[in-house]
C-alpha cells in the first residue's frame, strides 16, 4: 500500500505521502514513462528536449498603440527573447474598432489595439516574421488576425508557407471561463476548422490552435480540472475538425496547448507530465493518428496570473520563479514569466526584463536543463502524475457521458466545477488554510516596496479613431465592398471563410467591420 495517504493534499486534492517510497510507484511504471520522443511522450516531447535547444522565451506583451508595442518587442528580442507573444485589447478581442461605442475606456489598455492592416505594419515594423516566431493570444477575432499577420507578412516578402507561430483561437475556453467570445459555439468551431484547412494548406508551419488551460485556471479551476477541461476542449476540436473531411495526422501535428503554472510545485510537474501521456493515448486510440506528431502533447506555460499579490509585489518574483522552474520541469516548449507588479498594472519594461531573466537564469545557470525529465523515477512525482491522470482521466469520461466538451459548457458543467472550485480555495485563503505571503500570513504595513507602474493614457483611443476613420477615407471602397460581400456568402454558405478574410483585410477592411458581418450571418452568443 502506498505510504501514508492521509498526510496532506494538493491543490486538487490528491493525497501527498509524507515519505513516498517504492511502494508509491505506479505497477506499470516502465510502461507509462517509455523514452523521450517516444510514445507515450511522458518525458517530454523531444528526445534530448533542453540539451539540444532550451524552450522559447516568449514574453507576452502588448498595451497601447501598435507603435508603443513595437519599441516593447524590439527591447524584449534585444534582451534575448527568441519569439514574440501579442496581448491584444479588449475590443479588438471581442471585434469592435476603436470608434465603436462599444471600446470606450478599454482602447490598448490590457493589450495593444489592432483595427486594421496599418496597425499590423506598425507593430511588426522592422522585425521579419519569416525570421521569429509569434503567439498571438486571441480567439473570437483569431482567423482575422491571423489573416493580418499573414498580409503584413507578404508585403514583407515572406513565404506564409515558412511562417512560424500561433493563433490561441480556442474559443470553448471562452464560454467556460473567460468570456471573450463573439458566435455562438456552432458558428465558432466552423470559423475554427476552416482555418485548420486553410492553414494546412498555406501555412503548414503555423500552430492553428493552442487549446489553453491558463483560462480555466485563472477562473479558479483546480489543476486536475484545468487538464481534464483542456483535453475534452482538444477532443472537441478533433472531433469538429474530422467532420469537417479533415486528416487527423494532419491537422493534428498543428495542435498545441497553453497551461498554467501555479504554486503546488510538485502537482504542476506531475499536470505537465501526465497531460503528454493522456493525450497521446487519446490521439492513437480514440481518433486512430498513425503519425507520432499527431499525439505530442507540445505546449506554451505562463505563469499564474491570479497568484500575483498587489501586497508586498515583490515576493511575486520568487512565486514566478518557481512557477516557471516547474514549467520546465514538466517539459514545456515555451515559457511567459509575469511581471512582479503585474497585480497592479500591465508590466513595465523594467519588470518584463526582470522576468525574462527569470527565465535565463534556470536555463543557462541552475544545471536543471543537462538531463532530460530530471524528476523522472521519483516516487512523489511518478505517483502524482499517475493520479494527476487518472483523476483527469474520470472527468473527461464524465464529460463524454453528457455528450462532449460542447454539450457539457452549454449545460453550465464546466463553469459550476469552476465557480465551486473557485469559492473553495477562497474559503481556504480567509480561513488561514492556504498561506499567502504577505496577505494572510507574514503581511506588514511597513515594508511596501514603492514600484513605478505603467499607465496607458486615455488619449490613446482618440490616436487609434483618427487612424481608422482615415483609413476608412482613403480606402479603395469598390475593393472593400466586394471583399466584404465575399465574406458574407461564405458565410452564410458552406465555402471556406479564412481565404476571403484574408482578401477582406488587404482591402483595408477592418477588425470591427469583418466581425459585425459575420454577426450578422451568425449572430451572437447571449451566454
């Protein structure tokens, strides 16, 4: 029997002995680890993973206008980070342009505002796309952005076919957790497997969707919750994209994922490790993929927003440090480190340097990098991860038993699971249960670090709808016009739409205008 089972409990409940030994392995150990590379990729994903080739550093940023993002890029790629990763705002995010009634007061404040190829220009300005790698974290507007990216790129003089990056473009986590969605789901996964198709075929580099457990997390998800979610959202997208005529050995080696990494070290390592495992099965043995791509479970990590304190913000960079040392040893491909004053407004330069550090520290000086899945063989970890599965392993089949991911956030399932999820650790926090440094233990009125913090200004709406409201002067209005009656008719059809997205933007159409005439072929989601 294993050790003392009783002692403690993660985050997500799991039993943690308080001495793990042999007898806490799991019986079929050889099977589950294998090699790394190999099925079921336990491991990691790559056979020498960081000995070869450390992780991305892809800090997320993005505020203001396009111009201000781009000086924020240039600085991060002369710092050392090797991809870029775009935060845009709100209303590009949910398709409104700046002017629209609709983006008062949130226009470049929590990312950059994007309305139009011109702004496209200016934040890639003087950076090749052929030559770095970008994430762009949107997902109702993800193809339309997409197609900006992809415009701007040709004009360049890149070929889309050796573009690298990601679009998020998982809009189920928006229904469970977060809310930025636009279609309703039907209408929304359609938009997402057309650009599967259209992306297989034009941009074979790119990844067309990184299915995000951070979301579910932030809203107060457990770990187990968090990868259970997650792999039924996948499932969904598979299932969705094969009924579409797709190849799963396709599409399927463009999949990746975005989690969260939090507090509970230990868990975190044995989430990441188990997530390779389930996935892989998933691919082989419920969808039949042949090609190894197909079932890597490869995927981006930031550290836990919601773990962030504006009380004493400095102890946040230890909480990021671990969080990001957890991230690594569970065999992420690319890693987002928070700003330390990231509770209190969007990371200054200085703070975002400070955590790229964070970053190139454990890799080029902590040693954990020279041996591949360092932890492997431990009996705390290699018992974790097999319950960290198995626990994700029961909720995803309760989630099939009620018809699929779909069926089950129509239902209200997935946001219930997350809301109670979300009350308990509350409840634990203002009970004292769950220690937070510097809140609910160890707080002081006297030891406050005063931090500069950046400010978007409020002017930045009024630059951004003098720039529209000229391009809309100035534009081509024929071209627009019937650019934009194409995308309607795919719309309402059942021809692909991304291609006359695409079309619709190099005619200078706008981010607003292409989501508002897909509203109205599709309309809205009430929630």
């Amino acid at each position: 029997m294993p050790a003392d089972t009783a002692a403690a409990e993660t985050t997500s409940g799991l039993a943690v002995p308080t001495v793990a030994t042999e007898a806490d392995l799991p019986s079929d150990l050889d099977g589950r680890l294998g090699e790394p590379g190999q099925f079921p990729f336990t491991r990691g994903v790559y056979p020498e993973m960081y000995r070869t080739r450390l992780w991305t550093m892809r800090q997320y940023a993005g505020f203001s206008t396009a111009a201000e993002s781009n000086a924020r890029y240039h600085a991060l790629l002369a710092a050392g980070a090797r991809g870029l990763s775009v935060a845009f705002d709100l209303p590009t995010q949910i398709g409104y342009d700046p002017d629209d009634p609709m983006a008062e007061g949130e226009v470049g404040k929590v990312g950059v505002s994007i309305a139009s190829i011109e702004d496209m220009r200016r934040l890639f300005d003087g950076i090749d796309l052929e030559k770095v790698t970008t994430s762009m974290t949107i997902n109702a507007t993800a193809p339309i952005l997409l197609a900006l990216y992809v415009a701007v790129a040709k004009e360049q003089g890149a070929d889309p076919k050796k573009l690298g990056g990601t679009i998020q473009n998982d809009i189920l986590k928006e229904y469970a957790a977060r809310g930025t969605y636009i279609y309703p789901p039907r209408p929304s996964m359609r938009f997402i497997t057309d650009t599967f198709a259209w992306c297989a075929e034009h941009t074979p580099r790119w990844n067309t969707i990184s299915i995000s457990g951070y979301h579910i997390r932030e809203a107060g998800a457990t770990a187990v919750e968090e990868l259970a979610f997650t792999l039924a959202d996948g499932i969904a997208y598979v299932e969705a994209a094969l009924d579409a005529g797709l190849d799963v050995d396709t599409f399927g080696t463009r999949l990746s994922f975005f989690f969260n990494a939090h507090n509970d070290f230990f868990e975190e390592v044995a989430k990441f490790r188990a997530a390779r495992t389930l996935w892989a099965e998933i691919m082989r043995d419920r969808f039949g993929a042949t090609d190894p791509k197909a079932m890597m479970l490869r995927f981006h990590t930031q550290t836990a927003g919601s773990t962030l304190q504006a009380q004493q913000p400095l102890v946040n960079v230890p909480r990021v440090t671990l969080q990001a040392l957890a991230a690594v040893l569970g065999g992420t491909q690319s890693l987002h480190t928070n700003g330390f004053d990231e509770a209190l407004a969007l990371p200054t330069e200085q703070a975002a340097t400070l955590a790229l550090r964070t970053q190139q520290v454990i890799g080029h000086e902590s040693g954990v990098t020279e041996s591949v899945d360092p932890l492997a063989g431990s009996y705390l970890v290699e018992r974790l991860t097999a319950d960290v599965e198995t626990a994700a392993r029961r909720l995803i089949e309760e989630i099939d038993a009620m018809g699929g991911a779909v069926a089950a956030i129509e239902d209200g399932f997935f946001q219930d699971r997350i809301a109670q999820s979300a009350y308990r650790a509350q409840r634990e926090i203002e009970a004292g249960e769950r220690v937070v440094v510097g809140v609910n233990r160890f707080a002081s009125d006297g030891d406050e670090a005063e931090v500069e913090l950046l400010r978007v200004s409020d002017e930045v709406r009024e630059e951004q709808v003098a720039r529209v409201q000229a391009l809309r002067e100035a534009r081509d209005a024929g071209r627009w016009e019937a650019a934009m009656d194409a995308v309607e008719r795919a719309a309402r059809g059942d021809e692909n739409v991304v291609p006359h997205v695409l079309d619709a933007v190099e005619a200078e159409a706008t981010v607003g205008e292409i989501a508002g005439r897909l509203r109205e072929v599709w309309g809205e989601y009430a929630g």
